[in-house]
C-alpha cells in the first residue's frame, strides 16, 4: 500500500482522522473534533476541513494509482464550504471521479454529525512514475 493509515507521526494521525473504509476509487473517514481543531471563533478550522478531505482523497488516490505510477502530487483543490460544525465527530466520503493514466480528479464531502453537508472538495492529483 506504501503509506500506514494509523502512522501519527505525519499530519493525518496527528490531526486524529480514521478510516471507515479505505479502498480503491472509495475512502470514507472521520474525524473526532477537538479544541486543539476550531478557530478561534469556537468552530472547526477551514484548514481542518480541507485536510481531512485532501488525506481522504490523497490515501485513495494511492490505492488507485495506474499501472507504472508511483505516487502522486496534488496539483488543484477546491473547497466550497456550505455550514461549519462545533462539536462531534465531521465525516468524510472521497470519490474517484477520472482516473487517468497522468491524472486523477477526487470528489469528497465533509458532512456533519447530523449528516448535514459542510463542505465540497475537488483535487487534481499528477501521477508520478
């Protein structure tokens, strides 16, 4: 697989996000808010947000990587957010949408506790060989 989803020593673990389902075109994670996640004005940090969404993505883009690649490198995302949350656990689902042989394109949604839609984020991942 080439990376170690429980590894607290790179921003995905020190942050907390965990892994529902972890497998090609499809990852769905969660992340447990905390203090240490909100902005000063008492809600989730966007950047929370985005990095929970980009590792969702980054993670599956590894497990889909074409024949011949070797990793990958982001080179777009984009971020609307729609609502903010303050408490419980946000959600994450990242979708291949293209799957080329020199690029990728990922879907995610980050809902909220109750399942309410926070944000939607598109990546453009460079394969590399």
């Amino acid at each position: 697989m080439g990376f170690d989803p429980s590894d607290d020593t790179h921003l995905p673990g020190l942050l907390g996000i965990e892994f529902d389902a972890l497998e090609e075109k499809l990852v769905r994670a969660r992340l447990p808010l905390r203090q240490a996640l909100f902005a000063p004005n008492g809600y989730v940090h966007a950047g929370t947000v985005v990095a929970l969404a980009d590792t969702a993505c980054g993670y599956g883009c590894m497990l889909s990587l074409p024949e011949g690649g070797t990793g990958f490198t982001t080179i777009e995302l984009k971020t609307s957010f729609l609502r903010s949350a303050n408490e419980g656990t946000i959600t994450c689902e990242a979708q291949l949408v293209h799957g080329g042989r020199t690029t990728q394109v990922w879907d995610a949604t980050v809902r909220d506790a109750e399942g309410r839609t926070m944000a939607l984020f598109r990546c453009t991942q460079l394969i590399l060989r």
